[in-house]
C-alpha cells in the first residue's frame, strides 16, 4: 500500500493488535487512506479516523520513504 510518496508497512505487532481488538482490515486501510495524518514526535506519526462508534488510531513511524505501522488502536466513543 502506498500513501502519496510513502510506502506502508504493516508489523507483526500491528496486524496482531488490529486481532486482538476486533479491527477490520477493511478499517485499517480506509483509516491509513482517508484518515487525518498528525505528526507527534520526531519521526512518528498517527493516522486517525472517526466512524460511527469508535476511532481507529494507527501509531506509525516514518524512515525515509516507509511508513511503518506500529500498533493499532480502536477507542470507543
């Protein structure tokens, strides 16, 4: 998956958490594609997106031109 010049990487961590509390890969592209993108710290970032009940989060880090997927969150509202 890319994200404008940024290629996307998913973890074993990342795909294990999204498991663990029920998020659709689905879910998780549509957030990476479509979500608001916030910077945070040096180097990382979090790509947000809002759906009717809850929020997936997706903690990121970037090097270079890759986006790696850290660990994925889903807060209920």
């Amino acid at each position: 998956m890319r994200k404008g010049q940024y290629k996307i990487v998913l973890t074993r961590h990342a795909f294990v958490r999204a498991i663990q509390r029920k998020v659709d890969p689905d879910l998780v592209e549509d957030t990476l594609q479509t979500g608001k993108m916030k910077k945070y710290s040096k180097g990382r970032v979090k790509f947000e997106k809002r759906f009717k009940q809850f929020t997936i989060i997706c903690v990121d880090e970037i090097t270079e031109n890759v986006i790696k997927i850290v660990t994925i969150e889903k807060k209920r509202r």
